[in-house]
C-alpha cells in the first residue's frame, strides 16, 4: 500500500526548451500517475514540434510551386498576347 511521502519529491522534466521541477507531497502512486502524463506530455510536444517542421516544409514547397506556376502562367500569357498580336496584324496587312 502507498503511503503519503514525507518529504518533498523533486524530479526534473526537460525537452530541450521547458525545464521545471515538481514539489509536492503526495502518494506513491500519485507521483508515478503524475509521472507518467509529465513524460506523455513532453513525448507529444515534441511529435507536435517535428509535425510542425514537416507541415512549414510542406508549406515552403507548394509556395515555392505556386510562385513557378505564376511565373509559368505569365510567360504563357506573353507568348499568346504576341501569337495574337501578330494574328491581327497578318488580318489588317493588304494581300498580295
């Protein structure tokens, strides 16, 4: 059977950036239980952390695309504004 802990419990948590110490007197089993969703706590954070690396990543790609596919739009718009323009002028030019 677990009993209250008579003293402080000091346990450090660090992932890199957060660092915190617990003190409180508690049960064993309500240290581990605490314990326990420190650690799942801290585990998801840093999943978060690495999806979010991968979503800006993804993000920069399709940008980097979207910016290729404006610049391949505007040059296909140059070139038919030029085939039309010479069309016209083909149109208006005396027949020989």
């Amino acid at each position: 059977m677990s009993g209250v802990i008579d003293r402080p419990i000091t346990r450090d948590y660090s992932n890199g950036h957060i660092r915190f110490s617990v003190f409180i007197e508690m049960t064993d089993d309500q240290f581990n239980t605490l314990d326990e969703k420190i650690t799942a706590l801290i585990a998801l954070c840093a999943a978060m952390k690495q999806e979010n690396q991968l979503l800006r990543a993804g993000q920069h790609n399709w940008q980097t695309e979207r910016q290729q596919l404006l610049e391949n739009n505007r040059q296909a718009k140059v070139r038919l504004e030029s085939v039309l323009s010479r069309l016209r002028s083909m149109e208006q030019s005396p027949s020989a």
